[in-house]
C-alpha cells in the first residue's frame, strides 16, 4: 500500500497508520480523507490485522483540523457536500468499522482532528496534547460529527461549552471528562496504545465487532443531529463571518467579525 499522505505500518496483529503532512499539521485534505477510508477499506480485508490505531507525524501535531486553504472559497452546496461526503467516507465509516480503531493523539487535536480521534472507538492521547473545536473562530461549526460526538463523550453542557468558547482544553483536562481514555508521555504513546491493541487482539474477533455494532446501535438517534450539522455546515458558508473568518486564518491575523 503506497499513499502521498500516509504511512502504514503493520506489525503482528495491527496496523498503524500515521497522517503524514507533519508541515501543515497533519491537516485533512480530500486526498487524505480519500486515502484514510482506502486505507481501512484495504486493512478490513486483512486478516492479519485486528486492530487500528491511527495518529499523526511529528511531534507537534496530531490533526489541526480540516485544511482551511482547501475550503476557503467553497459556497453553500459544496460545503455541504464537504461535510455529507467526509462523514461517509471516514468519520462515520470509522466509528462503523468492524476492527477495533485506537486514535493515538500526539499534539494538537483541533477541529477535523479531534473529530476523527472521536470517532474512533478509543483514545489515548500524549502530555503534549490539545484538544478543541475552534471552526467558530473560523465562521463554522464542526462539520464532521463534532456536535454528536463531543456531546456523547462529555455531555451536552461542557460540548457546548467547548464549541461555542472555541476553548482547547489539555491532555490531563480532557482525561478527566472523558474525552480521552488515558493519558501518557509522548514517548510512551505508541507504547501505550500498541499495548491496547494487543489485549483487543486476544479478543474474539466477531464479538469484537458485534460489542462496536451494539455499543453504536445505542446511539443510532444522532442520524438526525449529524444531517442538522451537515445542512448548519453548509449554511456557515455562505455567510460573511465565514469569508472573514477563513480569510483571516490565511491571512495570519484574527477575524473581525459583524
Ligand atoms: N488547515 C490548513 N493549514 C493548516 C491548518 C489547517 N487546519 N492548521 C495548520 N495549518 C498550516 C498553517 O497554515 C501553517 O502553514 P504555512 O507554514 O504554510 O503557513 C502550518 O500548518 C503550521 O501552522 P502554524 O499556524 O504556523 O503553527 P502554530 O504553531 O503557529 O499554530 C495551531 C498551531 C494549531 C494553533 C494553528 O495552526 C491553528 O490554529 N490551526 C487551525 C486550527 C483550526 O482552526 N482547525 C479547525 C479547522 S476546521
């Protein structure tokens, strides 16, 4: 498996694939989404593969988000399409996918990034880490299930909390509200979560992915609040606040907004 923006690594029983753009902060473009579910899509497949865990290059970043220059002059619909098409391909195909999926977060997990490390079924995260929502400061509002997805995890008061301060909280903050799972030194990360995957691994393979699809089913209401979130996505971009906001993130400066 060859990929512009992704390194896989396989060693006996997993699979680690790292987000590969170090220089951009690991920012999801639609190439990597396309490789991240071509990726999975071929390690569902493998059978020598029984758990995932995905994290970022380099030690600063695991994902800071969705790459701004890359939407910076869509308009309503493709916005929208942005949030529908990303959502299937990987967020929701992640949080459906049959093999345990690890996010092992070693820096910044900001606004895309941190909504792929929640869709993934655990975390674990480096002393180093960052966690947020801050499309807000941008004229949005997560697009990628951050609004399920955070709620879930930490409940609706402090996800909103989160959302509309545009806050990052640190890796111990987000241990104690359940945001991640555990939290350890950025040496000892992929240690940590190469431990995990192995007691996954001694699992039952079928039951593991039977415990994923029941766990998930509990939370099948949220269809309704991820379409919500795909159509507010889209609507964001056809306002002013969203022009001055991404304009000022390329621009190095901070928004003025109406
Ligand atoms: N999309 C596109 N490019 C991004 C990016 C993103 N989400 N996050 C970082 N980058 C790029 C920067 O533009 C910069 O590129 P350049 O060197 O070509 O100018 C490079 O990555 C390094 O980032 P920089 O901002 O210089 O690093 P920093 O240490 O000063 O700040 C952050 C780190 C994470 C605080 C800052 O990059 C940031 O706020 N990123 C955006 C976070 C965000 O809003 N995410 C939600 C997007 S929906």
């Amino acid at each position: 498996m060859n990929y512009a923006n992704l390194l896989i690594q396989k060693s006996i029983n997993r699979a680690v694939i790292t987000i590969n753009r170090p220089e951009k902060l690991n920012a999801l473009n639609k190439p990597t989404i396309e490789e991240l579910h071509n990726a999975l899509a071929t390690l569902k497949n493998d059978r020598e593969v029984r758990v995932i865990i995905i994290t970022g290059a380099g030690q600063k970043a695991f994902v800071a988000g969705a790459d701004i220059s890359e939407f910076a002059s869509y308009g309503v619909e493709e916005g929208k399409q942005l949030a529908a098409q990303g959502q299937k391909l990987l967020f929701d195909y992640i949080e459906n996918y049959p093999k345990p999926i690890i996010a092992a977060i070693n820096g910044y997990a900001l606004g895309g990034g941190l909504e792929l490390a929640m869709a993934c079924h655990v975390r674990i995260a480096s002393n180093n880490a960052r966690l947020g929502l801050p499309e807000v400061t941008l004229g949005l509002i997560p697009g990628y299930g951050g609004t399920q997805r955070l709620a879930q995890l930490i409940g609706k008061g402090k996800a909103l909390e989160m959302i509309l301060t545009a806050g990052m909280i640190q890796a111990e903050e987000a241990l104690q509200w359940g945001l991640v799972n555990k939290v350890t030194s950025q040496e000892e990360l992929m240690d940590n979560a190469a431990a995990l995957a192995d007691a996954m691994s001694k699992n039952s393979s079928t039951a593991l992915a039977a415990a994923i699809r029941a766990v998930n089913a509990g939370y099948a209401y949220q269809r309704s609040g991820l379409d919500t979130e795909i159509e507010e996505f889209g609507k964001c971009f056809g306002t002013a606040d969203f022009k001055e906001g991404t304009s000022a993130f390329l621009e190095k400066r901070k928004p003025k907004f109406s």
